[in-house]
C-alpha cells in the first residue's frame, strides 16, 4: 500500500492527491494479484521424517496454521502449490520427490523444513542421504531447526509470503513466455545421479579413460552405464 500511497514522484494536482491514488499497472494488479494468493497457500501433504510430526503439529489448534490461510493441505501435487520438504531426503526419495514437483502448477514454492532437508543434518555424508533438497529442486525458504518447532515452520511461512509479495507480474517466469521446463528426474541406481550432470560426468569419465590408455570409442559413455 505504501507504493499506492507515493505520490511524491507523480504528476498529480495538489488537491487531488487526498482522492486519488497513482500508480502503475503493474504495481497496482501485482499488490492485489500478490495480496490474495500469499493468503491462500496450500501446503501439499506428504512428510518424510520426524520434521512431518512438527508440521501436523502446526495444523493443530494450538498452532493454526489456518490463520495464514494454508490449512487445505491437498493429497494430489495437482491441487498444490507449496511443497514443505519435512525430514530426512534418501536418495531412493529423491526421485519421487522431483516427480511430484514438476506434476505441482505454476506458481509453486518449495520450504525446506530442517537440518535433514537443508544439508543433511546428523546423516550428512551418509552412503544413503542427500545433503540438501536444493541441490535437486529450488527452494525458497529455508527453516532450520532439528526439528525446528511449529513456531519456525510459520515463521518460514510469513517469510514466503514476503517474497511473494515483492514478485511482480511481469518478472515471474510462469508469466513469459514459452513452457517452463520440468526438472529431470534423477537416476536411482548404485548411486544417485542428476541427469543434469551427465555431460559432466562423461567428460571425466572420457578423460580418465584418455589417461588409462583406454580405446577412444568408449569415452563418450552410454546411457546405461553413465
């Protein structure tokens, strides 16, 4: 409201400007566009470890997540548009995860609630663990804590709502244009391998093979092995 209120800069009679508000379009439909979809926010529901039992905490009557507008957590990734990473990531979740990200419409948010989801928390390094949700999908807020109380998970939920009231309509990707690209999913098997790092990985596998002498063909890699 403070940026329909400056009038400062305008070119506005002086006694129209106790009437009048000026602004710009874009200014004026982002604050009422980000106005009511920042309170009507609707978590999808899923929790992977010990983290999910404080979010089922901040739907409780002591907390009321429904206060801020987001307590319609919806069972389908189709009917949501913020995904709360609650718990431990295992790198046979990490698939799943991604799949029900790209299946969740424009607009979407990602908090990463806990150690666990952040960096790994106490398993970090673990043969079994992620070390961040991040490093697969984009996440906008971060809330700390092992596990962190239902206090946090609402304060990481004010904090969303900030930056999606700063977004404007003409900067946001899922108002360009063109199709918004899905993120692969990542590869399950002796380990956890991000399609995204596949020329990577055959450059190097290329160029220990190019050290050990190995035959020239066999450096590019193949879709099975690498």
């Amino acid at each position: 409201m403070d940026e329909l209120r400056d009038l400062n800069t305008m070119p506005v009679p002086s006694e129209l400007r106790n009437n009048v508000f000026v602004t710009t379009i874009d200014r004026f439909v982002s604050y009422i566009y980000n106005w009511g979809r920042k309170r009507s926010v609707w978590p999808m529901m899923f929790g992977l470890a010990c983290c999910a039992i404080e979010m089922i905490c901040a739907a409780a009557s002591r907390f009321d997540i429904a206060r801020f507008g987001s307590e319609l957590m919806r069972p389908s990734p189709r009917q949501a548009d913020l995904m709360i990473v609650s718990g431990t990531v295992t790198k046979k979740m990490v698939p799943q995860i991604v799949r029900l990200y790209n299946q969740m419409p424009e607009p979407k948010y990602v908090i990463s609630m806990g150690a666990c989801a952040t960096g790994g928390g106490p398993f970090k390094e673990g043969y079994n663990v992620v070390s961040g949700i991040d490093k697969f999908i984009p996440v906008d807020v971060y809330v700390p804590g092992c596990p962190p109380r239902p206090e946090a998970l609402l304060h990481g939920l004010l904090k969303l709502y900030a930056k999606i009231e700063r977004q404007s309509v003409r900067e946001v990707p899922w108002y360009q244009k063109g199709e918004s690209e899905a993120i692969p999913v990542p590869i399950l098997g002796p380990d956890l391998i991000d399609p995204r790092r596949l020329p990577e990985i055959r450059a190097r596998l290329a160029e220990l093979r190019a050290q050990q002498g190995g035959p020239p063909e066999a450096s590019a890699g193949s879709e099975k092995g690498v």
